[in-house]
C-alpha cells in the first residue's frame, strides 16, 4: 500500500494514527458501493497495485467529490427547519472523511468582534467549541478572517502571534485549518478543522472544494434567515391584521349601539312629540269656520306633520330595527324592502324559504344590516328598477342572496377604492363565523352573499 502525501495525520513522533482518508481509500476492496464506484474503487486498486503514484490521490478527490454531491443535493432544497442538522451531519461526515477530531461552524456576530459557533461535530472526548473573541482574544487570526484568508494554524501564525500560540497550547490543539465563510463579499463567518491527537495537513487543492463545502452551508443559513426573517414578518402582519379586526369589531359594536340609542330617542321622543302636534293641529282644523282661509294651510301643515312623522319611524327603524326582536328577521326583511321600495322606486322580489325564528340575536342583526347595504349599494351604483333578496337555509347555514342585473363591478377594485359599505359587511360576517362572498363583473350585475352557520345558540 502506497503512503500519500494527499492528507496526512502525523502524530508528533511520526507516526501515522488515528482513522483517516489515507485508511479509508488505500483499502478499497472494504469499500461495498456498486455499478460507477465499484469500477472506479476497482481501478484504483489495479493502478496503485501497479504502482502508480497518482491512484490513491484520485481515490481521494473522488471520495471528497462524492460528500460534495450528496451535500449539494441534500442542501438544494433543504427546509429551513432542517439547516441546522443538515449543516451538523455535514461536519461530521468531514470529520469522518478527513479523519480529524473537531469541525465546527462560526458566524461572525454583528458587531464583529466574535465567532460564535453554531454548529459543531467532535469525536467523544474532544472538547467543543463556543466562540471566540476574535479582536481581543485572537487578533492575529481575527485580521487573516476578516480578510477573508484561509487560516492554518499552527504555521500561518507569526511568532508574535502569542495569544494564539498560548491557547493552542492550553486546549492541547495541534492544528487547525479555518475557511472564511463569505456573503455577497462580506466574511460572515468561518468553517474550522481541527486536529488534538495528531497534525493535520491539508494538501492545497482541497482548500476549494472546502471553500465549497462553506458556501452551501452559507447560502442554507442565509436561505434559513430569510425564511425566519419572512416568517417573523408574517406573524407581525398577522398581529397587525388581529389588532384591525378587533378595532372593526369594537367599531361596529359601538356604531350598533350608537344607532340604537338615537332610534329610541327618535321613536320614543321626537315621534311622540309629533304625533301630538298632529292631534293639536286636528283640534285646530275642527276649530275652524269651513270657509276659513286658513283650514287648506293648516290641513296642509297636518298632511306634512303625518309625513315629517312617518319618515322619523322610518329612520329610527332602519337605524334601530325594533321589529327584529318583536317579528324576527323574516318579517324585518320583508319590511325593509317594502320600506326601500318605496322610497327608492325599485322592485324588490323578495322571498324567504322555511327560516326558522330561533337564530341568536347577532346573526339576526348581521344578516340584516347586510341586506341593508346591500340594498343601498342597488339603489346607488347598479342603475336598476329591480332587485331581488332571497333568504334561506341550506345544510344548517342561513344564505342570504341580493342579486341585480345592473351595471356590476370589478370586485378587487371596488373593495379598494370606494366606502366602507362593503368591508363593513364582510366584516360583521366574519364576527358571526359566517362567509361572504361578492360576485359581479361590469356589464353582468351583482350578487351578494352570505352564508352564517346557524349551530350558534338562539337568542
Ligand atoms: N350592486 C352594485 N352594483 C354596482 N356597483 C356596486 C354595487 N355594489 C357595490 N358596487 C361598487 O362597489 C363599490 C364599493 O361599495 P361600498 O358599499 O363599499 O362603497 P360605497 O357604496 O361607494 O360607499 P358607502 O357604502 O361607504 O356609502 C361602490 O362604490 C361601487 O362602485
Ligand atoms: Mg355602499
């Protein structure tokens, strides 16, 4: 068996010790790969059989280009969960490879001044690497990594490289070959072999292929930041989204409760007060000669008072409707679209299919206010004199359905663009677990939909 100079492990007194490359590939025929590596181990066996110098430093570089494929494919896709074991099985299929004691990965930190080891693989035995203060403790090898240099130690350091040499000596480490780490030009960090037991000479052509080794664990870890960095914008989005759709809950809650407090006052006050203006002026009329020029003037304010009073019960009824609670939602339905049929002069169809009366009192009000707006958005933007409002029950669900055939719309824009109508709906959907859904097209018309489970208890 020839001995190679490719990479050798000599112990202080000589001799060759411990598992190594040279063990490994001089004794191909313990080697059980099939098909390509059996004719390559097999050839290599004849051509060191033979003599020939250059066999087993082929076998070498054929091995290491071996772990640098499985890596390449391993890390192509590798989940960001998975970076860390990845990179830690990484260094320790080095370490077997190699025959050295310690591989271990260090990041600079962001002030720069450490290394701080985040992954690591030691025989039993060996002591683990944290981190190193790099300026402080290390300033000679500090300047040859921020410089991006490939660092062998112990002969890449000066004598005065004091430090070094001292805590070499105290952690009883006889070499060590350190590989900068670079992103986009910048040192992030370093991949470092180390040997205790015996000296560790890496030939010169293996420095790329570690170089490599370093670049698909950085690009792993850097693809691993992003996807942190990523999911930690997500969840703040996510929390900003949350805090928005409390604030639009609180919002409607309190509008809700606004409107019903103005309806009662309008209702319990201001109608009042008109009827009894209504009685008085009647009085008055009675009062009067028939021939008196002013009975038509004040048979007129009459007819005005009724009106002025009938549009108060009107308001206060959309802003509060009482009949919700009084006749449920199927007759409160039917009243709002007779109501807006006559002030807005369009058709409603409007039928209700076997909905049952016992829903809670917030799936009620909701499907309500949306029939509302619904409605209003009809009578504002769809330029019809038709429209039809359907509510029913499907699968345990209350679908409510208000469709027209006018000018339609681009739902994405018109969610963007315009008022708070349709957000408003979707929201007090969302609030009653229930699903929203807008169809429409320009030139094709529009259909609003609602679907809230009706599993929730009833009011
Ligand atoms: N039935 C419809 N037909 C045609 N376009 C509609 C219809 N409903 C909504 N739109 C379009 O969608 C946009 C958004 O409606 P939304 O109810 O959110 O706002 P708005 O009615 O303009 O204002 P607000 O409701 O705040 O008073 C409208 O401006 C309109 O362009
Ligand atoms: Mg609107």
């Amino acid at each position: 068996m020839n001995q190679s100079d490719a990479i050798r492990n000599d112990s202080a007194d000589g001799e060759v010790t411990g598992p190594c490359l040279i063990d490994v590939f001089t004794c191909p025929l313990s080697v059980k790969p099939q098909g390509m590596d059996v004719l390559t181990t097999g050839l290599c066996q004849v051509l060191e059989d033979a003599g020939c110098p250059l066999a087993v430093d082929v076998h070498h570089r054929l091995q290491f280009e071996t772990l640098l494929t499985e890596l390449s494919s391993k890390f192509v896709n590798v989940p960001a969960s998975q970076v860390d074991s990845q990179i830690e099985w990484g260094l320790r299929r080095i370490v077997e490879l190699l025959g050295i004691d310690r591989s271990g990965l260090g990041q600079v930190s962001e002030d720069r001044r450490q290394l701080v080891v985040t992954h690591s693989y030691q025989l039993p035995g060996i002591p683990p690497s944290a981190f190193i203060m790099l300026d402080s403790q290390f300033p000679t090898f500090a300047r040859m990594v921020h410089q991006g240099l490939v660092v062998r130690l112990p002969d890449d350091m000066p004598p005065e490289a004091t430090q070094e040499r001292e805590y070499f000596r105290q952690v009883g480490m006889k070499s060590n070959v350190t590989i900068p780490l670079m992103a986009m030009g910048i040192v992030v960090g370093g991949i470092g072999f180390s040997s205790f037991r015996s000296q560790l000479r890496l030939p010169d052509e293996f420095i790329p292929r570690l170089r490599l080794v370093g670049d698909i664990f950085t690009n792993a870890l850097a693809r691993k930041r992003a996807d942190e960095a990523l999911c930690a914008k997500e969840q703040s989005l996510r929390q900003a989204k949350d805090g928005l759709r409390l604030l639009a809950t609180k919002l409607l809650n309190s509008q809700e409760e606004e409107r019903r407090r103005i309806a009662r006052e309008m209702h319990d006050d201001w109608t009042q007060r008109l009827a009894i203006l209504g009685i008085e002026s009647a009085k008055l009329e009675g009062c009067l000669d028939t021939q008196a020029v002013a009975l038509p003037i004040l048979h007129n304010i009459r007819t005005q008072l009724v009106s002025l009073s009938e549009d108060v019960h009107d308001l206060s009824r959309q802003l509060h409707p009482a009949i919700l609670n009084d006749l449920g939602l199927v007759e409160a339905l039917r009243s709002e679209c007779a109501c807006f049929s006559r002030r807005e002069e369009i058709t409603v169809d409007y039928v209700a299919d076997d909905v049952p009366e016992n829903m809670s009192k917030e799936v009620a009000l909701c499907v309500y206010r949306v029939a509302q707006e619904a409605l209003r958005n009809v009578a504002k933007h769809a330029a019809v004199n038709r429209t039809a409002v359907n509510l029913a029950v499907i699968n345990q669900e209350l679908m409510l359905r208000v469709q027209d055939h006018g000018v339609g719309f681009d739902p994405d824009s018109g969610r963007i663009l315009a008022g708070v109508g349709l957000s408003s709906m979707e929201e007090r959907v969302r609030m009653v677990d229930g699903e929203f859904s807008i169809y429409s097209e320009p030139g094709h018309g529009t259909t609003i939909e609602v679907r809230v489970p009706l599993s929730g208890s009833p009011a």
